[in-house]
C-alpha cells in the first residue's frame, strides 16, 4: 500500500512539472514567430504571467483549425492563445482573463482549474 501512495505522489509531482502548452497562430503584431521565437506583446504579457504564476510552459506555432482539434480532443492540458469570448465557447473549453483587447487564452477542460487560477490571477496584476 505504501508502494501505491508513493508512486501516486511521483506521478502528481511528475504531472505538475509538466509544462502547459500553449498554442499561438501567427497574428502580427500580437503573436508571431520570427525565426522561429515567439514574438509580441501577446506573447510578452502571457509569458510574464505564467511566469509570475510559476506555470512552466511551451509555446508552439499552431494553425487556428488544428487548435479547434487540439481543443475538442481534449487529451491533455494545453491553452490556445488569442480567442474571443464567444457564446458557447466556455462549455467547450476553458477561458482565460483577457490578454489583449478581447482575446483571451482557450484552454482545454483538461487544464487543471488551479493551472487557470493561478494564471487570472497573474493576467490581471
């Protein structure tokens, strides 16, 4: 029995060291690559966050039809950067406060609620 609870407690700690990914899709001046860096101030405001928050990730260069696929399959924890708040869109996936104008994080209902906690309260300091 110990034996369990041990391997249950690595494998949360494994878990929470996992980074998020974060999926953007190219949308100068706000989030872009340029040779091959995450660019912009999308880009600048969401990584002080989750840095602030102390939420390791990974950002990816993402087409906007493969995130909606990312997002339905909802396999894992990942946020998809740059989404409005449309109506529907909270039951299928999880919004984030905004990042710029109206666009917010759409993150996966995998995305521990404690991951977007952390991350709110970030956005809006």
């Amino acid at each position: 029995m110990k034996m369990l609870i041990a391997a249950m407690l690595v494998s949360g700690a494994a878990a929470a060291e996992t980074p998020l990914l974060i999926h953007y899709n190219e949308r100068p001046p706000y989030h872009y690559s340029q040779y091959g860096v995450p660019q912009g101030p999308a880009i600048d405001k969401l990584t002080n966050a989750l840095d602030a928050a102390r939420i390791p990730y990974r950002l990816r260069s993402t087409p906007a039809k493969q995130q909606l696929i990312i997002l339905q399959a909802n396999q894992a924890p990942a946020c998809m950067l740059g989404w409005a708040d449309l109506p529907g869109r909270d039951s299928r996936g999880k919004l984030s406060e905004k990042i710029y104008d109206e666009r917010r994080l759409w993150c996966t209902k995998a995305t521990p609620d404690e991951t977007m906690q952390r991350l709110n309260q970030a956005l809006i300091k």
